[in-house]
C-alpha cells in the first residue's frame, strides 16, 4: 500500500494539470516568485461573466439584513457613541445553503465547459454539498472523498450530516478515517477518472468568491450611501477572505478586511484521538494559520487562495462564544444558522463593540444548519467525548478539553492573531522550498512582499532576520 501511495504522490503534478485543465508551470518565475494575477485571470472568466454563469446556477444575489436586535445589544454594552451596525449576508439562501455555491457553480461550468465527465473534491465541509447540488444541475457525475471517522470509525454529527446531504444530491461519498490518505487516494480517483478535481484552491472556484465581495460593496452602498467600513470573514483555507477582499477590490471598496478563526490551538487536525475532541470542522486556527503561513500545502500546484495579502486584522474566539452567538441570532434575529458560519459573527460583536456607532460591520456569510450541524448536536458529541461544556467565562475555555459558553454577551471579547508572527512564518517557508542556497532576488522580494501586504523593507528585514538565527 505504501509503495502505491508513493507511486500515484510521484504523478501528482502530471494528473493535477490533466485534472484541472491548467498548466501552472506558465505562471513559475522562480523558486519563490509566480504570477499571481495571471493566474487568476488565465481561466478567461470576467466579473460579468461569473455573475451570470452563477445565476444559471440558482446562486448569488443573497439577502443582504441588517441586524438592529443584534446591534442594539452591542450597544447597551459599548462605550456612548460606540456599537457599528451589523449587518449579515445570508449566504445560507444559496443552492446547497453557503457561500461554497460560489467556488461550485465556477468549477462545475468549467467541467461542463471542457467536456468533463464528472467531478472530483476532497472535502469534509460545506464544499461537498455545493459541488454535489452545482453537478446534479449539471448532469455532471460526482465523487466527494471525506475524512468522516477516526480510528474507531465514529464520526461527528456535523460530517455525518455533510454526507447525507452530498448523497442526497446524487453523489457518491467515499469516506475515510483521519489521516494522511485522503490527497493520494483523491489523486488515484482521478487519474481513474479522467475527471475534474473540483478543487477548493484553484483560480475559477477563488475567482468564484468575488462576486460576494462585489455585492457587499453594491448592496450596502445602495442602504447607506457606502461601502462596509469593515467586512468580517470565517477563516479557514484562506478562499473565503481572499475571494471577499478581491471583490470589494474590485468595486472600488476601501474596506478593512478583519478574517476570523476558532481558537483551536493544542489541538492537531490530522490527530486520530483529537479529531473527535474539536467541535468545529472548519473555520479553525488548525487550518487559518498553516494555510495563512503557507497555501501551497494545498492540491494545487499554486493555491489561488493567498489570506495574507488581503488580512487587515486576524480575529480568534473561543468555541463556546460562537455557540452563544449562534443562539442569540435565532433568538434575537429568526436566525437559525450554522455554528461554523456565526465564527464571524462571534468576532464582529466583539470588534463592533470597539468601533463608534457610524461604523458598518458586515459578515459576509451564514450557512444552512440541521441535524448533525446544529450546534445542540455538536455540544452533545463533545460530552460524550469527554469535553467538559458549561457556562462561565469564555476566557476559561480549552480546546479539546473544555468549551465554555459565555452568560452574558459582553464577555464575548475576539483577540488579534500576531499578523506579524504570521508574515514572518511565511517568509520562512517561502525560502526553505527553494533550492538550498537561493538567494532571494528583488522580484522574490516584491511578490513576497505582496503575497504578506507588507512591504519591501520588512521583507528585506525578516529575511535578514531569518538568517540570523
């Protein structure tokens, strides 16, 4: 088995471009530096263009609702002339119920587009069900290849629940125990396949994502005469932040782009005995940082999923304060939504909270919630895994051990990631995967510096730094 999976790993560059339509070595102009934007825009696809191919999708073009319950809580507990208004773009009202339609239907028509079979996507989150719900419009086959279980083949309610809905829509779910199999046996799917891979991190499903932004930036302008002065995005794989901030880009918006992660430090993502022990499966510090640090961990050659060029703030909270949050946008908002979606919301109370009145904080999703997704079935898994759940003071709280819910709203208190920390650790890895005594040249020097919204000389002086050490 182990000499199979080094087999088909050794042909990963050969069936990715094969599986995805794209030759990524046009785009290499050294060991560190690539084309970015020239990446992104090879798929030929303009703003107008992805517009109406998601319209023929059924996706986009979500509510936009202010929360004036929600904002005026914040309020009773601000400072006078303090509390933004908050405002949600309800991207649960898309096809399979999140913002993931966006990234699907791009992917899908692509896959139609070029004559594809099917399509392939290695994912245990809301993906799944968008590429599921994007293929069956289609009439495109579809695999969906999950890590559902651990070792003991028990699996949490909220992953469960993501299969069902995937085989609903007509896919065929293969699931796998936690470990490092699930990118090899996506790549021996493929190559028996022939068909697309469906990928989280490639140029048309980011681009996708754009047209969210797009529409924050017209739709709030059209309630309150301008763009958001702060959007809050759930942080995970980086898309969902870098697909926003390019779209508010794009429509000419000024915006601070503030990402937001659960607090699951501790806890090891590919770990047989925690995976269990996290009640969240996505929109976690265990996939933000490593994503942030380095993106092109991921199935693609070049992730077009780069978080810390658009990163203005980096938010955590604590598990406990995002289920608060999540009962207190049903009950103050007729608000049922996803736990992993009310990540953003959790950390725009709390930065509202510090912003004066005139200020507007969108969060720029929510996600369809039910059965195994609902957080009530999450906080009964993780007592039956030994987690200790109760209320107190979120500051009390330990991932994998015990999530404590807040009992009163103003002890919801986000805090900032060190973006810094975070620009260094890329630069850090960004020179250990070139070649052994590469010098970086003033074009490594640029992209790095565009790729960490930083600049020249504080790249100049993290390398220095570096090398010190």
């Amino acid at each position: 088995m182990a000499g199979k999976t080094e087999a088909i790993l050794a042909r990963k560059g050969e069936i990715m471009k094969r599986a995805l339509g794209m030759d990524y070595s046009q785009f290499e102009q050294s060991p560190i530096a690539f084309d970015y934007e020239g990446m992104m825009t090879a798929h030929g696809y303009s703003i107008d263009d992805i517009i109406g191919i998601q319209r023929a999708g059924g996706v986009g073009r979500t509510p936009l609702l202010e929360l004036r319950n929600l904002t005026d809580l914040v309020r009773s507990y601000s400072e006078p002339g303090y509390g933004a208004r908050i405002f949600v773009k309800d991207e649960a009202a898309n096809m399979a119920g999140s913002f993931k339609d966006r990234r699907a239907s791009v992917s899908i028509h692509v896959a139609k587009e070029k004559g594809y079979a099917g399509v392939i996507a290695a994912t245990s989150g809301n993906y799944g069900a968008a590429v599921s719900s994007q293929a069956a419009r289609a009439g495109l086959n579809c695999i969906i290849v999950q890590e559902a279980f651990d070792s003991r083949h028990v699996g949490q309610p909220e992953i469960i629940e993501k299969s069902r809905i995937c085989e609903a829509f007509g896919a065929e779910v293969i699931q796998l125990t936690v470990g490092p199999e699930l990118f090899s046996h996506m790549l021996e799917l493929l190559d028996d396949t022939g068909y697309l891979a469906a990928s989280l991190y490639s140029a048309f499903g980011v681009s996708g994502i754009e047209t969210l932004g797009y529409e924050l930036a017209e739709e709030m302008t059209a309630v309150t005469g301008a763009p958001p002065t702060h959007v809050v995005v759930t942080h995970a794989g980086g898309g969902n932040t870098t697909g926003t901030a390019r779209g508010l880009k794009r429509a000419g918006a000024t915006t601070e782009i503030v990402s937001a992660s659960v607090d699951l430090s501790g806890l090891h993502m590919a770990s047989d005995s925690d995976f269990n022990r996290k009640s969240f499966t996505t929109g976690h510090t265990g996939f933000g940082v490593p994503f942030a640090t380095w993106p092109d961990r991921a199935d693609v050659p070049r992730n077009a999923a780069r978080a810390l060029r658009y990163m203005d703030r980096y938010l955590t909270v604590s598990q406990g304060e995002v289920f608060y949050v999540t009962e207190a946008m049903a009950k103050l908002e007729g608000l049922e939504r996803g736990p992993s979606g009310n990540t953003a919301m959790a950390a725009a109370m709390s930065l509202a909270r510090d912003l004066p009145a005139d200020a507007t904080v969108v969060v720029q999703e929510t996600e369809y919630t039910g059965a195994g997704k609902h957080h009530w079935a999450q906080l009964n898994f993780a007592r039956e895994n030994g987690v200790e759940v109760r209320a107190g003071d979120p500051a009390e709280n330990v991932p994998g051990k015990s999530i404590i819910i807040p009992e009163r709203p103003e002890q919801i208190r986000a805090k900032d990631f060190d973006l810094a920390k975070m620009r260094r650790s890329y630069v850090r890895n960004a020179l250990s995967h070139a070649p052994e005594g590469y010098v970086p040249t003033d074009a490594d020097i640029a992209f790095l510096a565009e790729d960490t919204n930083s600049d020249a000389a504080t790249v100049e002086e993290t390398i220095a730094g570096l090398r010190a050490t």
